[in-house]
C-alpha cells in the first residue's frame, strides 16, 4: 500500500510530500518535489540517493536538486539501516538484504508511472557516496528503467555488468582520502569498459571530460572537482546539464 504523509507543502515552486511503501512489511519513504504547474508533456524524473549515515529530508535540504530543476520530479527515497550497521544506507550487491532497496525502488517507478507517466527515456539516477554505490547496483540490475546515471563519491573499480550500457557521469573529489586514487583510477577504467567508450576525451561542461563511445556504447563524462567527500558546489548544474544533454547531437 502506498500512502501520502505529508503533501500540500511547497519550496521554489514546488509540491513537497513524502511517500510510504511497505516492501515486505517494512515501511519505506521517499521524500518527492513535483512540479506545480501542469506540463503538455511528462515530467523528467530524478531518482537522488544519499549516503550511508544520512537521510532523505536532510540530504534534500543539502543538495537541493529539485530548486535547480524545478520542471522536473525529484524523489529522495531513503535508505533503511543495513544488517551490520547502525546507519542508513543502501544494498551493494544484488541480492543484498533481500534486494529491498530494488523493490523500493520498482514501487516508486511504478508510482510515479501511474500518477505523473513518467517515463524511462525521461528517468535518471543520480546517487552520492554509498547512494552512488546502489546506483552502480542500477546500472546493471535496472538498466531498462533509467536513461542516464550520475554517480558522485563512490568508487567500484570491480564493477562488471553485462546490462547495456547508458550514459553515465561519474564526479569525485580531489580532497578525497588519497588512500582511495588507486580505485577511482580502477572504477574510471571499469566505467570505460562497460561503456565502451574509446578515443580522446574532450572537454565537457567546466566540469569533465567526455569520452565517446564505440560501437554499442554509451557516453562516460569524468569529472574530478575540488572538494572532498562532499557534494560539489555546482554538482546540480552539471547533473541537469548532463541529463538534459541531446546525445545524438553530443557525440557527432
């Protein structure tokens, strides 16, 4: 059953409520900005996740991704408290924790389908720290539902998937621990594989670079920003930017 907690709340043009699922007997939220005003066409979709240790409504007061697109639906599920761990986060290998982070996550685009028609060609994802590693889990457990990924301070230098490719931003910071250069180099390389870019980057945004892709293949920007393990000061511009982006006309 689905259930609306709080609607009729607004900020920068905005409906603000928050989502309850039960997956399994355990309730589930997702905090969720719509629009105001009505649309001819469907709304794009932006799925943001947090990281471990955080939650929906403070991680969406710090990002604030729905005031940079307020055209757009913007949900902030949040993460539930793993096994081996007394803070919020998110599975990291399918199959984890039952896969109730997958359900939760067909539940709302299967919501947000029936309510608004979203659709999979106007859906992203977007995850930061261990959300980035869940959306990783996206990429190759959901491909067929998002368009595009963007993922920001995680590192998977083993991530394999035979899942068709999208395309995908990847952001890290220069202030990260050094300790993990060594995966970000293996986690660039892994993304390259999988998206089967090949020849020289480009500039892209004031953020990336941009790799085409070969035959079969998605675009890959890289991105390295100057901060630490936070969210990058213009990270929400580059992420709408990226999401918007006409790739037919990108990568002529």
């Amino acid at each position: 059953m689905m259930m609306l907690l709080l609607s009729g709340v607004t900020e920068a043009g905005a409906s603000r409520e928050m989502l309850a699922f039960e997956i399994d007997g355990q309730e589930r939220s997702v905090l969720l900005y719509t629009p105001r005003k009505v649309r001819d066409a469907p709304a794009p979709l932006v799925v943001v996740f947090h990281g471990r240790g955080d939650e929906a409504t403070n991680f969406a007061e710090a990002v604030k991704f729905h005031r940079e697109w307020p055209e757009a639906i913007v949900a902030y599920p949040q993460g539930e408290f793993r096994p081996d761990s007394d803070q919020r986060g998110w599975q990291y290998r399918a199959g984890g924790e039952g896969d109730r982070d997958l359900r939760l996550v067909d539940r709302l685009l299967a919501d947000l389908q029936a309510r608004f028609g979203t659709r999979p060609e106007q859906t992203f994802a977007a995850g930061f720290s261990n959300g980035g590693h869940f959306t990783f889990l996206l990429m190759d457990q959901r491909p067929a539902a998002f368009d595009r990924f963007a993922v920001i301070g995680s590192v998977r230098p083993d991530f394999a998937s035979e899942a068709p490719p999208r395309p995908v931003m990847y952001l890290f910071g220069s202030g990260e621990d050094p300790a993990h250069r060594d995966s970000w180099e293996g986690t660039v390389a892994a993304l390259v594989r999988h998206n089967r870019t090949q020849g020289a980057a480009t500039d892209y945004l004031s953020c990336c670079r941009l790799q085409e892709p070969g035959p079969g293949g998605a675009p890959l920007a890289i991105g390295v920003y100057r901060a630490g393990h936070v969210w990058p000061f213009r990270g929400n511009e580059w992420l709408r930017a990226f999401f918007e982006e006409d790739w037919d006309e990108a990568v002529r």
